[in-house]
C-alpha cells in the first residue's frame, strides 16, 4: 500500500512525543538543557554528512568543477528569496500558535470567560513559545533530512517503504528526547511530515522513476544545509529562518539539471 511509509512515520512520532512529554515533567530543567543541547549537536553533523553529498562521483560527472557550488548556493539564494517573500517561517509559527490554542481552549463556563478567552489569546501570541518551538523546530527536522524525500519518492514509486521505516524509528526515539523538553508542540509536527511527505509521496507516483543520481545529491547536500541551520536554532546560537529557506530544496534540482553537462 502506497503512503503507508508516511502513516507509520507519523505513528511513530505521536508515539515518541507522547512519552517524551510524559517523562519531561519529571526532569529537571537543567537535563532538559542538556538534552536540547546534544540533539541540536546531532543535528549539526547529521547536516555535515548530507553536505558530502557534493562529493559523490555521479554528482561532480554531471556538473562541471564550479558548478557543484553555484547550485547550492544559487538554492539557497533563489530559495530564501521566495520563501521570506512567501513568509513561510511566519506562517508555519502562525499555524502553532493557532493550533496551540485550538487545542487548550476550554468551554465557558461563567462571566469571566472573556476575560480568560483574552488572555489566553495574548499568551498565544507571544513570540515562540515552548509550544511553538517545538511544533516549528521537530517539523524542520523530520521534514527536512534526504530520508524524507528519497523515502517518499521510494513510497510512491512502489518500491518500498524501507527508508521510511528507517526513518520513522530515528524519529522516534528523537520525540522522545525532544518533547521532553518542548511538550506536545513536538507531536503536533505529525501534521507537517503528513503534509509534506504525502505531497512527495503523491509526486513519486507521477515521476513514474528514480530521480537521476546527481539531482539527489544536489537535494541531499543543500537539506544538509539547512539542518545546520536547525542545529543552530537548537543551540540558541542563532534563529536562522530554516522554513524561508525550504525552497532552496525545490530549486536545487532546477539548477542541476541546468548546468549538467551534455551526454
């Protein structure tokens, strides 16, 4: 069955945020830190290995010497223009909050609801919240990685879910370390991988065959990038806007296939 890569990759991230969230309570603020910590320290040398894509031989045989730069770059420029035009990083914080108040609003039940209704609204409001972050942050993550491209591709060319098996189980124990530390914002990211993997699983089914080797390369080395940026974020080092730079993944392969040399 097509898409049922995506259903357990969503299982096992409602899973895993829901005993992170359960066992967060019970750890003090500083592990929690530390916890933060090492997954954004994770995260930083996941991103450095899919930056080696660059080097893989089917991608430095298809675009010429100064090419295998220009195409990350010219992605993340094209791609970063587009998308802080399109404030996806706002909408995608916009939606949390939303969505954190949809899911702790409570009924009226006397004269001071309006009152509460308020601040409620004010609370949700507030610029990243722990709700927000956690939503924002795990949707970049899960979304981001090669797995959930090549994956979903993999799903909806019929030839098996075992990346996204793969994937799901890293996801997992990831929730588990990362809703300690941000609650139910973590398990709400089920709706972006839904989302996002769907779309790619839909798109595989259209493509009708694998994706030349040297555009998966470009994709791969330029989602490592932008986990670099989620493992800065994780670090509080700097807010780097991941989700305006998501684009960048889309416009890579253009501009491979655009400067591949003639066969």
């Amino acid at each position: 069955m097509r898409g049922l890569g995506t259903v357990f990759n969503v299982l096992a991230i409602l899973v895993g945020a829901g005993l992170g969230t359960v066992m967060g309570h019970r750890l003090p603020e500083r592990t929690r830190r530390t916890v933060t910590d090492a997954l954004g320290l994770v995260t930083l040398v996941i991103g450095a290995l899919n930056i080696a894509a660059l080097t893989d031989p089917d991608y430095k045989a298809a675009v010429s010497g100064a090419g295998t730069l220009l195409v990350v770059l010219g992605a993340l420029l094209i791609g970063g223009v587009a998308g802080s035009l399109l404030r996806i990083e706002d909408r995608m914080e916009q939606f949390g909050r939303w969505l954190q108040r949809r899911l702790t609003r409570r009924p009226a039940t006397g004269p001071d609801d309006d009152a509460a209704a308020t601040t409620e609204a004010v609370a949700g409001d507030q610029p990243r919240s722990r709700f927000v972050e956690g939503f924002v942050d795990a949707s970049l993550i899960f979304c981001i990685g090669p797995l959930a491209v090549l994956g979903s591709l993999s799903d909806g060319l019929g030839r098996g879910i075992d990346q996204l098996v793969l994937k799901s189980t890293m996801d997992g124990f990831f929730c588990v370390a990362f809703a300690s530390t941000m609650g139910w914002g973590v398990a709400a990211s089920a709706i972006a991988v839904t989302v996002y993997q769907g779309s790619l699983t839909v798109l595989g089914l259209a493509l009708g065959g694998l994706l030349p080797p040297a555009v998966i390369s470009a994709m791969t080395a330029t989602g490592g990038i932008l986990l670099l940026g989620v493992g800065l974020r994780l670090l509080h080092i700097r807010q780097v806007p991941v989700g305006d730079l998501m684009p960048a993944i889309a416009v890579a392969p253009i501009l491979t296939a655009f400067l591949m040399r003639p066969a």
